[in-house]
C-alpha cells in the first residue's frame, strides 16, 4: 500500500510553521523520523519545532546533538504548543501513545496529520497517511522526500537510516523488504556509514546496562510447552543497578533466541508503578491483537501495552491472553 503524497505535499506548500510529535518512550523510529522531517520541512523554508511527551532517551541524544527537541511540560506549555499552523504526529496515531501531547492536538485549531506504519489506531482528527507495510515510518519519510524531489543531506539520511534500522532490528526482522533496502539504500548514497550508526547505537552500553541485562535474562521463563518465553523487570532493580527504564529495550527480542519460542514479553515495572508490557511474535501469532485487549497496540508482530499494578495481577492477565491466543493457533 503506497502513499499518494500529493495531499500532503500541497498542504506543506500552503503553511509555514509546523510542531512534530511522536510517542511516548520515543525509540529510533520515532526520534529519527521526528528529525529527518524537521531537515526536510527546513530545507523548504519552513519553522518547524518538536514537541514530543516524553524526554529522548540518553542512548539516543546523538539524534539530536542540538537539544531541539521539546518535552511538553516542562520545555513548552500549551499555548506555546498550539501555536502552530500544522501539528504532525509520526510513527503513532493512538491516543495512548501521545500521553499529554493529546491536550494540544485537543486544543489546538492547526491542521492535523498522521503519518504513521502501525496497524493500531485512533481518530485523532488528522488527515491520514498510513502505510502498514512500510518496516518503518523512517521508510515513509525518505520516500516522501523522494516523492517531494529533495536529496537528504547527511545528517538527515544519519537519523532516517537510524529509525528504518532499529525498526528492522539492523534488517533481520521479517518485515525487512525489497523496500526497505531500498530506502537504506538510497540514504547510504548520500554519504551514511552504516557501521558508526551501528557503533552509536549498539555499542555505547555501560557496565551497569549489562549487569542488568544479566539479571533479567536469568529470570526468562518459557512456558506453554517452550512456545512461550517471558521476562521481568521490577523498579528495585534499576536502583540496585543504577540503570533506568530505557536500558530495557531490546532485552524482549533476546526470548525469542530460544529454540522453538513463537512468542514472547518483557514486564517493566515503570516508576509510576503501572507495568509496561512489550510483546513479540515471530509466527503469525498477532500480538496487536493482544496488547489492544489492554489498551495498547501495535504490529502484528511487536506490540505493546501499559497495565496497572500489582506486578503479580499484571503478569497473569498477560499469561492468560498470550495463552488463549497461542491455544487458538
């Protein structure tokens, strides 16, 4: 499903200053789609600022060496935020996922878009354009500049190469295409260096990530028959490892290196003391479709949800949906 980009393109043409949003707990895609649009809508004249609900992770600051980006709140208040002639959303549509950023989409009179892969959604009020066979919304945003005749510069191809790649887990996912390289392809053109991208994202760990890595890979349970593997993290041990919640990520994908594993979670306790679940799958086992039972969404195969506490109340209700759904299958 290709995007006709014609709508989008006259509406950008029509205005002047536009606010970026994306996801809380933004990851690569998010971070990196956020600013290679921003270089794009630059390179067009236009003023742009991001303004996302969440803080941008310290192991991806380098996205954003300038600090441009905003935490709603504490950075920039509402009527600041609704100040704008356009607001885009990236690599989200669900109000779940935009936490207060929802108050200015409520609130403001801008033009609203949602540019987005996922197959969980919500009526934002936006004018929509939605791939969910694109492997990432980086994917999107290089083919719109595609569409719209810009060549990337180097730093704008640098964070789309970043959001297509982690959203592909470095192109070993199943959603890595014929497209996707293509679109890897054409950044790497303009002068990306795909092994220091590698280095930044990969191999910046601490002593501190890795003993909590350690940690939770050596409570990994595999149940249903071995079908199933999960995980946990409590907020005790980020204290008792000097870690935080983003040293988490990618800690799920490691269950599903178990032999004869089809699906699998992590539970992070969050400071909040809500538990955030990410969900995999790496059959057709549609783990969307699991996390939108609590609230949550996704993709088919990597999803995810926010439940409330207790931790042990939390980890039962998922069991129980994962099971019911591999049990159908």
């Amino acid at each position: 499903m290709l995007i006709d980009w014609q709508p989008l393109k006259s509406l950008i043409q029509s205005h002047e200053r536009f606010v970026l949003s994306s996801h809380i707990r933004p990851d690569a895609d998010a971070i990196g789609s956020e600013m290679g649009m921003k270089a794009l809508l630059e390179s067009l004249g236009k003023t742009v600022r991001i303004i996302n609900p969440s803080a941008t992770p310290d192991h991806l600051k380098f996205l954003d060496p300038e600090g441009c980006i905003l935490k709603f709140g504490p950075d920039v208040k509402l009527e600041a935020a609704t100040d704008t002639d356009v607001h885009m959303v990236l690599d989200t549509s669900a109000w779940q996922q935009l936490n207060d950023v929802r108050k200015v989409l409520e609130a403001t009179n801008a033009k609203k878009v949602v540019i987005d892969h996922h197959v969980s959604s919500d009526d934002l009020g936006a004018e929509v354009f939605k791939d969910v066979t694109a492997s990432a919304t980086g994917v999107l945003i290089t083919e719109l500049a595609q569409f719209l005749e810009l060549t990337p510069t180097r730093e704008m191809a640098e964070k789309l190469y970043s959001a297509i790649a982690t959203d592909t887990g470095w192109f070993r996912f199943s959603n890595t295409d014929s497209r996707t390289l293509r679109a890897a392809a054409s950044l790497v053109d303009v002068g990306v260096e795909p092994n220091l991208l590698y280095q930044q994202l990969y191999e910046r760990s601490s002593l501190a990530r890795l003993k909590l890595h350690g940690r939770v890979l050596d409570r990994v349970t595999v149940d249903v028959d071995g079908r199933l593997a999960y995980t946990y993290v409590m907020r005790k041990d980020f204290k008792e490892t000097g870690t935080h919640p983003s040293d988490t990520e990618d800690l799920v994908n490691d269950c599903l290196t178990i032999e004869g594993t089809e699906c699998a979670f992590i539970i992070v306790e969050q400071m909040s003391k809500q538990m955030k679940v990410s969900f995999r799958s790496r059959t057709d086992l549609d783990v969307a479709a699991v996390a939108e039972q609590f609230g949550g969404g996704g993709h088919k195969k990597a999803s995810g949800a926010m439940l409330p506490g207790p931790f042990d109340e939390a980890l039962q209700r998922v069991l129980t949906a994962l099971k019911t759904a591999l049990n159908a299958t």
